[in-house]
C-alpha cells in the first residue's frame, strides 16, 4: 500500500516532509489539503485526524502526525542516507537538539510573521499595526543570531560538512514572504551562504516546487478564505491583535 501524505504546501511542516520525501525517492501519495479553504474541517479529513493539523501521514492503517516524527519516521522505514539523521550518537543528538530547539523557537517567530503579514491581513481585510510587526521581526531577529553563532557556526551546515534534517526544518522555516522588502538573509551573509549550499544540497528544483506557492506574494494575496472558517477565525485573530 502506498504512503500517503496530507499536505499543504503553504505549511513549513508541510515543506519539510514533502520535501524530504522526495528528495529520498520514497514513493507517497500527496493527499492535498487547503486550510484556507477550510479542508482541515472536512468529515473526510476529520476521519485521519481529529486535531486538524497537516501533515499527516498515513500508511496503511498507520497515522502520524507532527512532522519531527513522521520525517524521523521515513528515515528509518526507507533507510534514507545516514547524512539526514546521522548513526553517530553525538551528531544524532545534535540534530535532535536543533529540532527541539526550533519548535520553541526559530518557527513560532517565522510563523508569527507569516500569520501578521500574510494570514491575518487576508482574514481581516486590513493590515497589521507596523510596532506589531516590527516587535515580532525583533523577535526573529533574536532566534537567527542563536541560529547564526549557536547552531550553524562556521560550519558548512548546522551539524557538519553534510545536510541533516536540522538544515531542512530551518531552511523551510526562513523561506517565507517577510514583507516590506525585509530578507532574513540580509546583513547575514554567513546564513546566505548555508542557504545557497542547503538549496543546492536538495536540488534548486525541488527546492522551488515545494516554495512556489508560499512565495508567490500575488497567489497569496488573492487567496479567497473559506467564509464559515473566517467567520470561525475572527473574532481569535482581533483578539491577538488587542
Ligand atoms: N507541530 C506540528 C505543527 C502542525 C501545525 O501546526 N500545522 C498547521 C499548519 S503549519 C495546521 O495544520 N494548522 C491548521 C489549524 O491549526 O487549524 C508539526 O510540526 O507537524
């Protein structure tokens, strides 16, 4: 039985395990969802996951979600190369270490602008006061410059010479509309770098495919929301802006 994925590409999550999966030649199925368009919400989907979250993955009679174990979960079952989650106990325990790191850290920033520049605005029908979204690029600022001198240093990627699913996670994480002609990778050029060589490590193509859509700033632009799921969302998104 093919493997199956629940995925929309605008997730960085999403990114992460299609792209790992094809990068890998594992053979899936992409059951694709639109959140915007409220599909999280269908009776179908609600039958492989009751939390409503992409990704998912479904093997056989098989559901994961949470994109650390279902990319951990492919490593494993396809024997993918050892340079993605090394054997060595000390460079496994560094990946590990950037994955926990990341969910506290690195994508609640990102994914704080993506929803102030991007989500909230498409909700709403306005934009975001400038002090907000200044105060969560200061925020991300902070995670990049731990990224920067704690995790990536001076070498080539974050736990060695190779590509890891740490460099994976924190590419998919930066590689998103900043707004206001701001870039994560200006003024950083060590970072610029480690981008460049991770983009070429997964193959420039791949790479586009699975970022198209979340950096086409016009698609997002006319994305037209699902009206009961914007009806449901905002009287949460006006309270996160008191
Ligand atoms: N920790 C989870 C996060 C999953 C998650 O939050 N997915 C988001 C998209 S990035 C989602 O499905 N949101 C829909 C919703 O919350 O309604 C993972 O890494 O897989």
């Amino acid at each position: 039985m093919v493997l199956e994925l629940y995925l929309d590409l605008l997730s960085q999550p999403c990114r992460a395990v299609f792209i790992f999966a094809k990068k890998n030649n594992i053979p899936f199925i992409i059951r694709s969802m639109e959140m915007l368009k409220g599909q999280l919400f269908s009776e179908e989907f609600n039958k492989v996951n009751i939390l409503r979250k992409v990704p998912v993955l479904k093997d056989g009679d098989f559901i994961l979600e949470e994109s650390t174990a279902i990319l951990l979960y492919l490593t494993r079952k396809y024997n993918t190369p050892s340079h993605w989650y090394p054997p060595d106990m000390k460079k496994r325990a560094r990946v590990d270490e950037f994955l926990a790191w990341q969910h506290s850290n690195l994508r609640p920033c990102a994914a704080k602008i993506l929803w102030l520049r991007v989500v909230i605005p498409l909700f709403l029908g306005q934009q975001i006061p400038s002090e907000k979204v200044q105060d969560a690029l200061e925020e991300l600022n902070i995670s990049l410059q731990k990224l920067d001198e704690k995790f990536l240093q001076d070498r080539p990627f974050i736990i060695g010479s190779e590509i890891s699913l740490a460099d994976l996670v924190a590419i998919t994480e930066l590689m998103q509309p900043m707004g206001a002609g701001w870039d994560v990778f200006d003024g950083r050029p060590k970072l610029l770098e480690w981008r460049k060589r991770v983009e070429m490590a997964l193959g420039k193509e791949l790479f586009m495919e699975a970022h198209a859509r979340i950096l086409n700033a016009q698609e997002l632009k006319n994305i037209t929301i699902d009206p009961p799921l914007k009806a449901q969302m905002k009287p949460v998104l006006l309270k996160m802006l008191k």
